[in-house]
C-alpha cells in the first residue's frame, strides 16, 4: 500500500511560548480520508484535538475545517482552529486573515491581531438549571448551575482556590456522555478562572478551551457588566485569552507557538 506524505504542523495555542496552552495537530489534506482514518491519526497525536484542512478557493470559506479527538469528531472547537489560523497566517505574510468552513459551526474566521491573533466563535448562551448527577461527580458544591442541550456544562464556584482543588470522578463524568463540564470563578491574577474536564469526548481534562471560552464569554460578560475579560484556564499547562463578546460573537484573543513542522505519513 502506498503511503503518501502531507504536512504536519504541531502548535501549542493560546500561549505565548512553548510546552504551555493547548496543543493541537493541524494536517492539510486535498482530499477527506474516511473517518476512521481521521480518528486513527487523532488518537496518534494523542493531542485533545486534530484540525484537518482541505483549501477549498471556490468555496464558501478559504478552507474547510474538521475536528477530531482521539476517539470522536466535534462540533465546535476553538484552540485547533486558532493553530490552523496561525499555521495559515505565519507561512503567508502578506494575509491578515483566513476563514474556515464548518460542518456544525458555520464559517469561523481567525485574523491577526496586536498581539497574537483573534478568534471569532458563535457565543453560546446557558440558562440556569440543575446538573445533580455531575454536581455529586465533581466533588464540590457549585453556587449555580447553567447548561446549554448541545452539551456545554458551567458549574459557577466561589473563587479560584475552589476551582484549583477540585479533583472529580473523572470515570463518572465520562458515563455521562460527550459534555463539557467547565467549572469557573472569579480570577485573582485574570478576571476569570476555569478549569474544563471532557472525559466523555476523550479528554479527562482540557488544557485551553476555546469552546468553552464560547461559553464563558456570554456567561461572564453579562455578570462582569462589560463587553471583555482576561481569562485563564487553570490546567496543568495553563492558557489564556482574552474574551469580547461582540453581537453573536465570542472573540477570543490568544498566542500560539509552532512546536513542530514536519510531514505525517497517511497509509492508502
């Protein structure tokens, strides 16, 4: 069987140097390979996320954009397509910007900002409700709970030393299914602090979120009573944003850091 050889970026997104933020695989295909294969090369990488990209210059957007975990594809995610954004811009001076086409999450866009690069994702909005069964998992007492049906979880604590000592059942969040359960408080050093665990989509815990930060910035906003936030996940790697939200926007501002550049070989 032949093996064919396509580029392979490794970038560490939403972090100004390396071994730190969120990594993700970026690929660039001309043609989708089935998706099992897609799974094959996430679980690989054993990254949180795969983007693979395929230029599309007759389409709707620059390129079409999908998103793979080691075990399942998503619907939205935000630090994935922030790499590709970078991986695109940094090899093309003379752009400022790059969209993305999406199966679930329309065009997405990534333009260069002052200070790295800027994210526009649909904001996500949550209504307060319960969550008993995840409340009991993560070990801790949240003040409120908000949900979104597509699987975005906000559990709201006191502050950050809450959020920093919790140590759920991972195994039991998993048994839930394919949901974010991102837990947040008001920052000390950022305005915001959170941390993220998707143990249902293959990712005990996340180490930057931008999908969560879709979330968060609506959530936030509304609360901190202004348009932007400074924002930190507090994983073991550490990231951080800036969050706007703009109509029915959330802009996310970040750095990336190409870790590795090199060829991937596909098998067929």
């Amino acid at each position: 069987m032949a093996r064919k050889s396509i580029p392979y970026w490794h970038v560490d997104a939403f972090s100004a140097k390396p071994y730190a933020g969120n990594q993700a695989a970026v690929v660039i295909l001309d043609k989708w390979p089935d998706d099992a294969t897609m799974t094959a090369i996430a679980d690989e990488n054993m990254f949180a996320e795969t983007a693979f990209l395929i230029e599309t210059p007759d389409g709707e957007a620059d390129y079409a954009l999908r998103w793979f975990t080691p075990t399942v594809e998503v619907a939205l995610c935000g630090h994935a397509t922030l790499a590709s954004g970078h991986v695109l811009l940094s090899n093309n001076e003379s752009r400022e910007a790059v969209t993305f086409s999406t199966r679930k999450a329309g065009i997405l866009e990534v333009r260069r900002a002052e200070e790295g690069y800027e994210l526009a994702l649909p904001a996500i909005p949550t209504e307060q409700g319960e969550f008993p069964e995840a409340v009991d998992l993560l070990r801790a007492e949240p003040k409120e709970v908000w949900r979104n049906p597509d699987g975005y979880n906000v559990f709201l604590f006191e502050d950050g030393a809450a959020i920093r000592a919790l140590d759920p059942d991972l195994r039991g969040l998993a048994k839930l299914g394919d949901q974010q359960f991102i837990c947040t408080a008001p920052g000390k050093d950022t305005d915001v602090i959170s941390r993220n665990f998707v143990p249902g989509g293959g990712v005990d815990e996340d180490s930057f979120t931008g999908s969560a930060h879709a979330v968060l910035t609506p959530f936030w906003t509304e609360r901190l009573g202004r348009e932007s936030f400074t924002a930190f996940q507090a994983s073991k790697r550490g990231g951080y944003a800036t969050c706007r939200l703009d109509g029915d926007r959330a802009v996310l501002s970040g750095d990336c850091v190409t870790v590795v550049e090199g060829r991937f070989y596909l098998e067929g």
